[in-house]
C-alpha cells in the first residue's frame, strides 16, 4: 500500500504485507486457501511470474479490511512538497500603501548594492541587518525598514534572509514594472462582487421598478431560495445573511444596482455623457428651446382660478442668451411660436432650432413642408431622442435655475426647497378663495387674499429675471454675461430681421372672443377698432402679445385678417374739464338754499297748533297747496347731457 493505490488484484506477496487480521501469513497457506474458496485468479505482469487474485473474489471481510486500511494510510500521507509560485502582482490594483512599501524596499536594496563595492552582498545585508538589530542605522533607514516592513512594531528589525531576497528580487527584475510587481507585498484581496455566485439570484429579485427597500427585498429572495433548495440541504445551508447581501451589494457601482430600477431620462442621469462643444457657434446659428411647467399657482386670465402655467424659453446655443419666452395655459404648439415669433422679431431668424420630441413642438404646426412655420422661414428644426433630456442640458439646466427663481418670487411656490406645511395652507386657501361664491369669506380665505398673483404680475416678474439673467449674470461656463457673450459673437452681416408684415403672419396665443359695437375684451383691458363693425355680434380670434399689450391681433375663425384693436381706441373725456367745474359749482349753491329752506321748516315745526279761521280756511288751503308745487318745483335737478344744460341755464 506504499504506492496509496486501490488495487483490483493482489499477489500473495502483497497480501502477506498488508498483515490482514484472521488471515494466513504465509505465502502457501495463502495459495491454499485461495483455491479452496476458488478465488479468481490471473497471471502477473512482469519478473517472476506468478499469481493475482481479484479482490471482488475474496470473502467479504477480507475486502472491508483491505479498503479500510488504504482509506487510513491516504488519511495520514503528506501531500507532497510542490515549490510555491507567487502570485502575480496586478498594478492596477496596487494601493498608496503598496507602492510605499515596495519604495522602501527598493531604496534599501540600493544601499546593499553600494555596501558590494567592498564587500560581498551576503557580508554586505548581514552588516545592515546587524545594524538594524542594534539600532546603530541613520534615522532614515531605520524609518524605511519601518515602512518595508509592513507591520508596524517598535521591535520589529530586518532578518537577513528577508533583505536578501529583495535584492535576489531586485536583480532578477528586467525594468521597473517588474521591481515593483516583486517587491511590492502581498494582500488579501477583496472578493469582487461579480465573483459572489448567489448575487445575481438576489439582484433578479431587488431589480423592480417599485422602488423595493432592500430588506424587503431579502425578505422575498429568502422564500424563493428556501423553495428553489427545499430538495438539497447543502445549497439550502449556503443561503447568504443580510448582512452578506448589503456588504456585496455595497462593492457594486450604483449604475449596476439600479438597472431595472430605473429606465428612461430618469437611468440615464446615472450613466456618462456626451459633451457638446458650443464655442464653434455664432450667435443665431443654434437656439434651443423647450418648455417648464412652473412651480407656483397663478391667476388663470380666462376663469380667474388658480392653475400652474407654463413657461417656454428660447436660447441661444453658442451665447446662453434668452433670446425669446413666452407664457401659456400649457406647453403646445402655439407657446412655443409665440416664444420664437418673440425672439425672432428682436434678434433675428436662426439658422437652427433644437427642442425635444414632445408633442407640443414636433407636429405639423412647425414642421409641416408647406405650411409649417420653421420651413416657411428656412429654419432647420432638430429634435433630441424621446427620453434623453441630457441632450439638452442647456435649457433644461436653464429651467432649474430661471424657472425657479421666478416661481420664488410668489407665496403660491410649492417647489423643491419650500415648506409642506406652509405650501399646504397656502394651496388651501387660494383654491378655497377662488371657489366662494359670494358668501362671507372665511378666516382662511381672508388670509389667502392677495397671495394669489396675478396673470400679469407673472409675467413682469418673469421679464425682470431675464433681463437680470441676460444682462447681470455672469455664466460659469463662458465667463461673461449671456448678453456681452452674444455681441462678441454676432456678425451683423448674418442677422436677418423679419418685417411687420412677415411678424404678423406669425402665430401667437389666440382664443375666441366676440366684438360689440367696435369693442373686444381682453384680460379686463378694452380694445378698439372700427373694423371690428364689420364682424359685430360674431366670434373672432384674438391673436395676444404677452410682451407688448397695447394692441391685439383680430382675426376670422378660418384666419383672414380683420384688423389690430388699439388697447382704448376710442377712449375720450365724458364732458369738458371746465364745463364740469362750472357744473359742480352751480350744484353747490342749488343744495345749500335747498338745505337753508328745509332747516326753517323743521324750526316752524316746533308750533304744534295752527289756528285756521272759518272765513279764510279755503284761501289758506289754497296757499298750502300752491307752496306744495313750489318745493317741488325747488327739487335740485342736474344736468346729465350738455342739451340740459342749455336748457337750465334758459330757464
């Protein structure tokens, strides 16, 4: 059993050695024994011929003894001594400390190599380390024997056999990677998660779009690897901790945890991304636009309710400038034409317009061959891939910070950074105002009163912060004010302005009114024309300039031009100022005799008794009657229309 090996078949020699307990020990007894129980026998191999007899043959007890003492001797032989192989040393992954320690250890090398030049390198390390033992080495090396050492400890020295195999190390090194491959130390390496057999099991289960917390995840991975492994109680012993499962999943990147979480714009932000380069640009080569739903409540111009409008901005790529906003019910087609017809008339017609994919700007309405507005005015429309807003960083960053600060200006913001409570309240009570219905108001409602703002407080506030933002702030990224930025960058040659007439046909807000005798309405204002007596008593559409309220645009249902209402066209004085004082002053003195008359009549009142006369009762009641018709004749009566007047001052 020397060679550790189960043999099939045994010589008579071999089975004497193995000194079998209630076997016989001599060889003849042995050949005997086997030919009377007829065990199965073959000729060996080999010098000298003879007999093996199979071990299947053999009686049962002989063959459990046989197998039990291999599986002894296999138990207590040595493995056998195979030379060790270090491990190879990955740069990438050598730390601070790593690369300090090899450093050291390359500098004392360094010092053995120069103590060679008069003595030999064994007399040379065993000077040093004896030096080290003694603690006669300069300070400095006795701190890089400190630090080559890699533990630290006050008594720890150098050991010859130590020192030389840095510089057998050292030697054998062909350039410098090699040295510090070899000389640097050896650490326990942290298990990598992908080397984790069971994390992809749990993360099937925690990759939910539900937002799962990762306890609760554990909780469902336990019940689908109990009933997985219900059959095989190795692996069902093998199920990882909690504690396992956070420590795993904390070595993984927060872009690996969350796929499956996440998809869309809202995985994207996770990953890298492509930088643009802008500063090859002119100004009005490339504007970019897109629309922000505000984060505030405001007065709806139409209803009077509160709503959350919509704020849509025009910039130019290669400036950051604002070139163009516009305000809306909501983001569509018409807000964003009424943006670009806003920054077109004072900065020009761009080469290229670039917005996201949405509905209310890819339609046909801008894009249509004939009829759209972009192609009508040679403007190239370029749109960014559906759900990848990082495409647009520019205005959607731009949104974050100008929409923000406007919506800051109201109590009615309700955005990231205000209060809950005082949202709540605020929320509340504006929408509780804006439903009474002519019933007393409430303490709450009369705390909301004038929180609310106003359509055109609104857009005042959002004109002052653009105009802030152009010409005062000062861009991170250009180093100048978008304003100063975009001059620098203009070449007048290449700006092309659009006439009235070409303005006109551009589209705005509109919505549907109805004119009465040369008059139409508008967000409380008056506007007049006498065209509009053409279409009296019939709905028009209004087209409105948020920038510019002094007129509007008055159109038929099916587009043909009717006329531009002045904001109180038609507005004059009632009457003459001097007129009116000359009036006033008369008014005076008719009510002061009136009020003289009637205190002498309460004075009179005072007699109670009248005595009439038989003989004169009929000429007093006649007097009484005729003084009657003079007060009322005294009755003060003013003049309304200039005809009265007259009519008095003849009189």
């Amino acid at each position: 059993m020397g060679d550790l090996s189960l043999k099939t078949h045994y010589s008579t020699k071999e089975l004497v050695e193995l000194n079998l307990k209630g076997f016989p020990s001599a060889v003849k007894n042995i050949i005997e024994k086997a030919k009377r129980e007829n065990w199965q026998s073959r000729n060996r191999k080999g010098r000298g011929g003879g007999l093996e007899y199979a071990l299947v043959s053999m009686p049962e007890v002989i063959q459990t003894e046989i197998r039990k003492k291999f599986a002894v001797d296999v138990v207590k032989a040595q493995p056998k001594q195979l030379p060790s192989v270090r491990a190879e040393v990955d740069l990438a992954n050598l730390t601070t400390k790593q690369r300090e320690i090899a450093d050291a250890r390359m500098a004392l090398v360094q010092y053995v190599l120069e103590l060679e030049q008069s003595m030999s390198r064994i007399k040379a390390v065993t000077y040093l380390c004896d030096l080290a033992k003694n603690g006669k080495l300069p300070s400095h090396l006795a701190e890089l024997i400190e630090v080559a050492n890699a533990k630290k400890s006050a008594k720890r020295t150098l050991s010859v056999r130590t020192l030389n195999g840095w510089v057998v190390d050292y030697c054998k090194a062909k350039n410098v990677e090699q040295r510090l491959k070899l000389l640097a130390p050896q650490v326990k390496q942290a298990v990598k998660p992908e080397e984790v057999w069971w994390l992809t099991s749990f993360l099937g289960v925690y990759r939910q779009k539900n937002g799962i917390y990762l306890t609760e995840a554990y909780r469902q991975f336990e019940v689908e690897w109990a009933s997985n492994y219900q059959e095989n109680p190795i692996l069902l012993a093998e199920m990882p901790s909690l504690s396992q499962v956070q420590r795993a999943m904390a070595k993984l990147p927060l872009y690996v945890k969350e796929y499956g979480r996440r998809t869309g714009s809202h995985y994207k932000t996770l990953l890298s991304y492509v930088k643009r380069d802008w500063s090859a640009l002119r100004a009005n080569d490339v504007w970019i636009g897109d629309g922000h739903a505000m984060k505030l409540k405001v007065t709806h111009p139409i209803h009077g309710k509160p709503f959350t409008p919509e704020l849509t901005m025009i910039i130019d790529g290669a400036s950051r400038k604002i070139v163009g906003w516009s305000m809306a019910l909501a983001e569509n087609a018409f807000a964003v034409a009424d943006a670009l017809r806003h920054a077109i008339s004072t900065h020009g017609v761009p080469a290229i317009y670039y917005s996201d994919n949405g509905g209310g700007e890819k339609n046909k309405f801008l894009d249509a061959e004939v009829t759209g507005m972009l192609p009508r005015l040679g403007i190239k429309h370029e749109t960014g891939i559906a759900g990848n807003p990082q495409g647009r960083g520019i205005i959607e960053r731009l949104n974050k910070t100008v929409g923000l600060l406007i919506a800051r200006q109201f109590e009615t913001y309700y955005g990231t950074g205000a209060d809950p409570e005082t949202t709540r309240k605020v929320l509340y009570g504006v929408n509780s105002l804006a439903n009474a219905k002519g019933t007393a108001l409430t303490p709450v409602q009369k705390r909301a009163k004038g929180k609310l703002p106003s359509w055109q407080q609104l857009l005042d506030v959002v004109q002052q912060v653009v105009d802030w933002y152009n010409q005062e702030h000062i861009h991170s990224e250009i180093r100048y004010t978008p304003a100063k930025k975009y001059q620098q960058m203009l070449h007048s040659e290449d700006v092309v302005m659009l006439t009235d007439i070409e303005l006109r046909d551009m589209s705005r807000p509109e919505f549907i009114r109805t004119p009465e005798r040369g008059w139409i309405s508008w967000c409380n204002n008056k506007y007049f024309n006498t065209k509009l007596l053409a279409v009296d008593g019939q709905e028009v559409v209004i087209g409105i300039d948020i920038h510019n309220a002094e007129s509007i645009q008055v159109r038929t249902k099916d587009g043909r031009f009717v006329c531009d209402a002045i904001w109180n066209g038609n507005t004059r004085e009632a009457f003459p100022v001097a007129m009116l004082e000359q009036q006033r002053k008369e008014r005076h003195q008719r009510r002061s005799k009136l009020k003289e008359r009637q205190l002498a009549e309460i004075n009179a009142e005072l007699n109670p008794v009248i005595t009439i006369e038989q003989n004169k009762g009929a000429e007093l009641l006649h007097g009484l009657c005729m003084n009657g018709l003079k007060k009322k004749e005294e009755v003060e009566e003013i003049a309304v229309f200039p005809s009265d007047l007259k009519r008095m001052k003849r009189a």
